[in-house]
C-alpha cells in the first residue's frame, strides 16, 4: 500500500503568495484613507442640522416672534449654520470647519428659514439643491414641501 504525498506544490504556493501580494496592494489602500468620507461626513452632519432646526420650527406654532423666535439658518461656501460666527454652543447650531465646501442651487440662497408646516419658502417654487463638494459632490435636496433628503 502506497501512501499518497498530501500538500501544495511549491508552484501553487508561489501563485497564492501573488495574488495575495496584489490583492493587499491595490485593496490595503481604500481601507486606510479617507478619501470621500469627510463629505459622507459633512452631509450627515448638514442633513441632521437642517432636520433639527425644520423641527424646532414646527414644534413652535405662536406668531409671536418673542415666544417663537425665527431661526434663520446661513449658508455660506465655508459653513452652514444658525450663526455667523459659527460659535458652537448650546444656542448655535453650526457645521464648519471641514474641508468641504457648500454650494447651493438656486445660487443667490444664502438664508433658510422654515414655516410651522416645515417648508422653507425659499425652497417653494422647485425645492433647493444644498452640494456639499469635495473629493466628490454629495447633494442634498430641499423640497418644495418640506421633505429633507440626499439626492
């Protein structure tokens, strides 16, 4: 009875070492950069602010600006944010200081406010575009009733 020798030929071990050397090389690199994730970033950060001020503005319904004050949302290329100062506390909101830039559609929106249904007039002909540009162009869209969404 003959036993038959069990294992790899030194040929099938060298092509798996190379696959594997190539599948590191051009794979390793995608898993350690950010390259596009500080957009992903900023237009969940920029999605979330815009929600949370369109919220505080349904949730108060008096037409007294003393008891409902209007919060005016700025956009600007570097920042979008319920102050100009971008300052950050509990009375601001503010998204700024990422490496990414905003650009909106139509061009001349610089100001967003939203009514009690959470409509922003600015928005009520054809919905408003806000892109969030960088390594890569993340849009967000305004729509003319309200409804806040990547697009």
């Amino acid at each position: 009875m003959k036993i038959k020798p069990r294992g790899f030929t030194l040929v099938e071990l060298i092509v798996v070492i190379i696959l594997i050397g190539v599948l590191a090389i051009s794979l390793v690199p995608r898993f350690f950069t950010s390259s596009g994730s500080s957009e992903v970033f900023a237009r969940a950060q920029a999605l979330a602010l815009l929600q949370r001020v369109q919220q505080q503005a349904m949730q108060c319904t008096s037409s007294d600006p003393a008891i409902c004050p209007n919060v005016v949302l700025s956009l600007a290329a570097d920042r979008l944010g319920t102050s100009s100062a971008c300052l950050n506390d509990a009375s601001h909101l503010c998204l700024s200081g990422t490496d990414v830039s905003l650009q909106t559609q139509p061009a001349a929106l610089t100001t967003l406010t939203f009514d009690s249904w959470g409509r922003a007039p600015q928005c009520a002909a054809s919905g408003c575009v806000l892109i969030l540009q960088g390594q890569q162009s993340l849009p967000l869209c305004l729509e003319s009733e309200g409804y806040i969404h990547p697009c």
